[in-house]
C-alpha cells in the first residue's frame, strides 16, 4: 500500500501544479494500473483537527 499527498500553498498553485502535471509525456505509462483506479479518492478533505507545528 502506499500513503501519498501534496501540500499546496493556495487553490491557484495546486491548479497550475495539476495542469503541469497532466501535460507530462510520463503521464500515459501511470495509466497502466495494478487496480481499479476509480474506487481511488482523491484530495479536497477539510481537517477535523489541527495540532500547532513544533
């Protein structure tokens, strides 16, 4: 299994970032999943709780 996520600063950044990310020629080789990549869920969570950073 693996766990990932991206921080991005603003809705304006995270937008350009996935555009960029989308145009990437390496992009159609990641299609090739092993698993149905439609029961995935993707980002747009609101926290339920924030600790203070350290």
């Amino acid at each position: 299994m693996v766990f990932a996520w991206i921080e991005w600063p603003d809705k304006a950044t995270r937008d350009a970032g996935m555009e960029k990310i989308m145009q990437d020629p390496r992009m159609p080789a990641a299609s090739d999943m092993p698993f149905d990549g439609k029961r995935m869920i993707f980002g747009g969570f609101t926290p339920v709780l924030e600790l203070p950073k350290r």
